[in-house]
C-alpha cells in the first residue's frame, strides 16, 4: 500500500514538472494559476483555524450545486464552520459570491506536502467532496488524522467508468476510506461499487443539482439591459464552448433580423470573451454603460451572472452539448421557467438530460439549424413557449430533496 502511494507521489511530480512550462507561460499570458499557486502548494495569508467542514468543489457547476447543500446543512445544524475549496478561477469567484461566510481558498495540488500544511492550517473535521473528486493523498492522510469522509452526488460518466475499472485495485482502497459515497441514481450506485466502494457505503440521495433555486437578486445592469433589449424577445446562449460559437454565430445575423430578436451570448471559459466578441457585431456586458441602443447582442463576458439572465430568456440553448465535451446544467434555465434545448452530447448530465426528455420538459438539437428551429418556435408560439416553460419548471420541482438528503449525512458525520 506504502508503494502504491510512493509510485502515485513520483509520477505527480513527473507530471507537474512537463506541465510547468505551459502553467507558466498561461499564467503569464493569461493571468492564470500564477495568482493561486501560494495556495495550491498550501501556503496561505489567512490566520490558521479550526472548520468543522471542508467542502471541495471544481469549478462553477458544482459550487452551485453545493449551495442548497450548505444552506441545508446550517440550517440543521447553526454555527457550522466551513472551509470551501475549488480547482478553478470562476468557481472561486462563484463560492465568494454565495458563502461569504466561509473561508473559501483553492484545493490543494495532491502532493504529500502540500495536503498536509491545508489541514494544519484548515484543521477540518470532515471532508465532503461534489462529484466524483478521487484524490490518493488527500483521502489517505486525512484519514489518517481522523477526518471522516463522505464523496457526495457522485456519479460516474460512461466514458469515465471504464478507466475507474482499470484501475480498480486502486481506486477500491482509497473508496474503502470513505464513511459515505451518495450518488445520483442506481446506475451510478452499480457503478460505485463495481470499481470498489463498499456497497454499505454507497446510498443513492438524487442529484443535488435539482435542488437549484434561481439567484432573485436583481442583476446591477438590469435597467441597461432591459432598455438594450427594448422588448425583443431574447435567445440565451449559454455555458458555449469552443467549436460550438463557430458552428452557431455565423448563423446568427439572419435570424436575428427575421425573428426581431435580441441574443445573450455566455462563453463558459473566460479566455474565450475576446474571441467570441470578434465573431459577430456585439456588446460586451462589460461596456454595457456606453450600449448603442440598436445592439442586437450581448457577449456575457462575466462571471457568475448567467443564472441571472435565464429569466429573461424567451428560450436558452445550453451549450457544450453540440460539441463533445459533455454538455452543462439544463437545470438553471429551466428552473426559471425557460424553454431549454442542448445537443446530443450530455454525457456528463444525462440523467438530468434523460429525465427532460422524458418529461418532455426540454427538446435535444442536433445542429445549429436545429437550434434556431426551435427558438423560431418558442418566439412564434406562446401557448408552445408557455407549456414548454411550466414543465421544465414541474421537473425541477419533482426531483428535488437530494440536498436535504445529503445535509442529513453531513449532521450525521458531524455529530
């Protein structure tokens, strides 16, 4: 076991020395990881202190997904102190924005060393990870000083379970460390315990992401937005990815002068903004003061702000889902009460997706054409638009109560 885990520290940092030189020249050229390396190898500027909960997310989705977790957990239990950690730039921006109480900072890189300066200066309790985040050396040594572990709404994507399996040897040891493993669905508990967890350990809770309830703040730029958008309905692009704006964009012109429309443009990756601005005559959210009043689209080029411009969609495509990178959260939109279409590659939601379809509560587009076909729809039909929008709402509703499943085990492990 000792081996194993001396072999997994060697090739970490075999892998980090060939990584180094693009880490570097991105942070330099792009203002990334530089900023966060400090914490990523464990040194902090925030005094030490005790947190009875360290909560780690990866990035945007799942620090969204955690928060009816965490409300739920304070609510059961007041006082709760939290340490929140994330991978990304914009799940960081995202977890200040939603837990300013907790002390939020950045997931430590897993090396021996530097896991073992985030629990001296963290001292958790219990670590509770979203999703399917398996790390060797953060499980192993904070078993070792006694915290409890619990992986929760995890679930294993069709193309991820067959590497997990090669690697079961493995993988079965640090799962047998863990107290709980919740995860979304039966096929996902089957697959847990295929790649070794203990089958006592693992309990299907649902998907926390169900649990969503829409930001009602109202956005700063609301007034400017709403004069910009002077009573055209809106198509929201959401959460697109490279590839996916060069198939879309180009399309774009035409129906916008057919339809009247107005179109909100939000990349998923901050590095792409000033690409995407060059695709198409737009407005940068970001200039939004100086707006011309006849703009006919918006470059969302912010973060944390999408799941506040849904409710102004008359329809929401949600993107990475034309493209093979495993789509992104229908939820957010359709909570609002928004028509909602996404590609054929959801793999990484499909049970979200499946259970839309199924409900009729969303429609999959094969192609940009597809796309606008069903926007050209939802503009031109209101009863459509309407029943479309009140059963994404209803399946939301009805799946909701994995968060307060999940809050339980938290209080559980806690007490």
């Amino acid at each position: 076991m000792r081996r194993m885990f001396v072999l997994y520290e060697v090739l970490l940092y075999l892998v980090f020395a060939l990584a180094l030189p693009f880490f570097l020249i991105t942070g330099l050229l792009r203002g990334k990881y530089l900023a966060n390396f400090p914490e990523r190898i464990g040194f902090y500027r925030s005094p030490a202190a005790s947190h009875d909960l360290w909560i780690h997310a990866v990035s945007v989705g799942e620090t969204l997904a955690s928060q009816p977790v965490v409300e739920e957990v304070l609510r059961r239990r007041p006082g709760t102190s939290i340490v929140f950690t994330t991978t990304t730039l914009t799940g960081q921006a995202q977890a200040r924005r939603l837990f300013p109480e907790a002390t939020i900072t950045y997931f430590p890189f897993d090396f021996s060393a530097s896991v073992r300066r985030f629990l001296d200066h963290h001292r958790p309790r219990l670590f509770t990870a979203m999703e399917t985040e398996i790390w060797p050396n953060v499980t192993r040594l904070s078993r070792a000083r006694g915290l409890r572990l619990m992986l929760a709404n995890g679930r294993l994507s069709d193309r991820s379970f067959p590497r997990y399996r090669i690697f079961r040897p493995v993988v079965r040891r640090i799962l047998r460390n863990y107290d709980r493993v919740l995860v979304r669905d039966e096929g996902d508990r089957r697959r847990f315990i295929a790649i070794g967890a203990p089958a006592e350990a693992v309990e299907t809770t649902g998907n926390v992401k169900f649990d969503y309830t829409p930001d009602d703040k109202p956005l700063p730029i609301l007034p400017q937005l709403e004069s910009l958008i002077a009573g055209r309905r809106v198509l929201v692009l959401g959460s697109t990815r490279e590839g996916e704006e060069e198939l879309i964009l180009p399309l774009l012109k035409t129906f916008i002068e057919t339809r009247n429309a107005f179109v909100i443009i939000a990349p998923r990756k901050p590095e792409r903004f000033d690409v995407v601005a060059t695709m198409m005559p737009m407005i940068r959210r970001s200039q939004l003061g100086g707006a011309p009043p006849t703009a006919a689209a918006l470059l969302l080029d912010s973060v944390g702000e999408l799941t506040r411009i849904y409710p102004l969609a008359t329809v929401a495509f949600v993107g990475g889902s034309l493209v093979p990178t495993g789509g992104h959260n229908p939820i957010e939109p359709a909570a609002a009460g928004v028509p909602v279409c996404f590609g054929p590659h959801m793999t990484n939601f499909r049970e979200i997706a499946s259970t839309f379809l199924e409900d009729d509560a969303a429609v999959e587009v094969r192609s940009p054409a597809e796309l606008l076909a069903f926007a050209t729809r939802m503009f031109d039909d209101p009863a459509a638009r309407q029943a479309y929008g009140e059963r994404a709402r209803r399946t939301v509703q009805q799946n909701r109560g994995a968060a307060a499943r999940t809050a339980e085990r938290i209080v559980e492990l806690l007490a």
